[in-house]
C-alpha cells in the first residue's frame, strides 16, 4: 500500500517499452536523433504553440531551476507561493542556477496564492534603487504542494498581475498532467492562452522513468537554456532515451489515461476517509494529493499493515497518545489500484 508519493511507482510498460526499442541501432547524440526533433513537433502541436521551443532534461529540478534562470536575471525577484516546491524542495537550485536570485515568498490558503497577495509582493519589492532585488519573475506550481489545483482562470489572473509588472511566467507542472484531468482544461488553456511564458512539463511522477520537458511559448531566451543546460550538465549525450519516454508518453493520450487513474484513486480514497468520524482534510483536494489528520493508532494500525507514507511534519514519531490527531500526506500514482485504497481504508476503519 504505497501512498508515499508517485515518485515512488515504477513506470509505466509502455514507457519501458519505448526505452527497450529506442536501444536498437545507432542515433545522432545530443538532442539531434529523430525520435528528439518528432517530439518537439508533437508537443508543440498537443499544445497548439508552433513556435514554442522544447528542451528534454531528466529531473524536475533540472527543469525549473534552468527555465527559471533563462528567465529572471542573477539581481531578480522570483515570486513563489510559500510553500512551492521550488521553495521547500530543490535545495536552492533556483537561486544557483540564476547565480543569486531571490525567491520572494507569496503567502495564500491551501497552497494557492491570490492576485491580491501577488501585486501586494511585488509592488513590496524595491524598483530602481540600486540597493534592492529587482522584480524578476513568477513562478507557479500546478497541481500545488497542499494538493491543490489552479484552474486556468485562476492561473490567467495571477499571470495578468506578472505581466502588469512586466514580470515573466513560470509554471511548475511536474503533475500538469493531473491538473489537466482534474479541471478538464486543454494544455493550451492551461498554459499560454493563460499567460504563462515557459512550462515544466512533467513526466517522471507519471509513469516515465525520468524525463521532463520544458515547454517555451515566449521562445526568445532558447539558446540561452541550450547554454545552461549544457554548462549545468543537463544535457544528455544519448538524448535518444529521454525523447523515446516522452513519445510513449504522449502517444494515444497515454500521459493522461495515467494522470486520470492516480486522480480516480485519490477520489476513491478521499470518499472512504470522509465516511470516517475520525478523519478530516487539511485542504481540499484538487488532483491525486491529500493532506489528513487522523488519531495516531489509525495511522499505527495503516502502517503496521504495510502502508507506506509520511507524516506530517517530516519526522513525526508514530510512537505516542493514540489519540491524538496526526497529519500525514496521501499521494496516489497512475499504478495505485483499488485493492490498495480499499486495504488502507479497511486498516485505518479498524
């Protein structure tokens, strides 16, 4: 009963597949094979943006921290929600690859920042004095960190404060692809029709083995990603392996059928722990992440019978009062299935 996170699920067959068949034979390196330039064309036409330029990397932090760093110069100010990933989880990376850009904190309920608290951020920040950050940038993450989603006009407003300052937009998809699901928007609608600049657009929490794309629909910083990707040492030799994941990804929607059955089984388990006394939600549930308080001898009982996931904070001793009440976060993945919701429910029923 994995509930870790959907970084913990193996990838998908098909995804394996690819990478077996893609092995045959030799192919240009470097980004320059076949299977590399058709995926470039198949996402710029998945997101109807012929312009767009697209770069492979393996890791999430790759890509944010270098689409980040494309964008917001080493004296900027990278707006962020307090609790975004690029926050809390990628050890400064934005801030080294941009050579010293401040990440300027946005505070907002269940994980998602209002326009309000955005332009109040950033008129905040200090414009011309020699002294101060600069504005730089905003960055979203979508589906967020509390396991909320932003709907597309949730994401055109805060994008209109950005552009009101001149400020470039970023968003953070490492689970694009469960947002989509969850709001029923197009990846256009989600993206550039809102008013976001470049996109991370995830695949490893999906089903691949490791690969991300960053999707540019404002195209003008491209060569210099080439630049950083290559100095940071991002850029594959055999890039063959990382555009056959993201071919199998996106061919017959299969990115999405993933992305539906970790939403589903997050919903199956949401309805099961709200027919609970004992349970409540911290946030309400956009996607496949929830965040739950329940008394500590359910969360004993799940995880002496194999459940696997984490308490809330980090660290958070299963030993103690039965009664009291803990936070523990529950991610579902493209391969969590029925049986393993239902076994969890069972065990923290009692």
């Amino acid at each position: 009963m994995e509930f870790g996170s959907d970084n913990n699920a193996g990838a998908a067959p098909a995804i394996l597949d690819a990478v077996v068949a893609c092995s045959a034979g030799p192919a240009l390196s470097y980004g320059d094979d076949p299977l590399t330039h058709r995926v470039r064309d198949r996402i710029r036409t998945l997101f109807d943006a012929p312009g767009a330029e697209v770069f492979l990397v393996a890791t999430g932090t790759a890509a944010n921290a270098l689409a980040i760093a494309s964008f917001c110069p080493p004296w900027g100010a990278i707006y962020a929600h307090e609790g975004a990933h690029v926050e809390q989880d990628e050890c400064g990376a934005p801030e080294f690859y941009t050579a010293g850009a401040k990440i300027r904190l946005v505070s907002g309920a269940d994980g998602k920042m209002t326009p309000e608290e955005l332009a109040a951020r950033i008129r905040a920040t200090g414009q011309g004095d020699v002294h101060s950050v600069q504005r730089g940038m905003l960055t979203l993450t979508n589906v967020t960190e509390a396991g909320s989603v932003y709907a597309p006009a949730e994401v055109a407003a805060l994008a209109k404060v950005a552009k009101g300052f001149d400020l470039p937009v970023h968003l953070d998809g490492s689970r694009f692809a469960n947002a989509l699901v969850a709001t029923g928007a197009t990846p256009a609608e989600m993206t550039w029709k809102a008013g976001v600049d470049v996109l991370s657009f995830g695949g490893t929490k999906n089903g691949c083995l490791g690969v991300e794309a960053v999707v540019m629909f404002d195209p003008a910083p491209a060569w210099e990603f080439e630049l950083r990707r290559k100095r940071g040492g991002h850029l594959f030799s055999k890039h063959r392996f990382l555009a056959a994941q993201m071919d199998a990804y996106l061919e017959g929607g299969l990115w999405l059928d993933l992305a539906r059955q970790a939403n589903d089984m997050a919903t199956r388990l949401e309805q099961g722990l709200r027919s609970l006394p004992d349970v409540a939600h911290a946030h309400p549930r956009g996607a496949n992440i929830q965040f739950v308080t329940m008394p500590r001898r359910a969360h004993a009982r799940a995880m002496a019978a194999g459940a696997h996931y984490y308490l809330m904070p980090h660290g958070t001793p299963i030993e103690g009062d039965g009664d009291e009440r803990l936070l523990c976060r529950l991610v579902t993945s493209w391969a969590t299935t029925a049986d393993e919701v239902d076994r969890f429910l069972a065990c923290v029923r009692g």
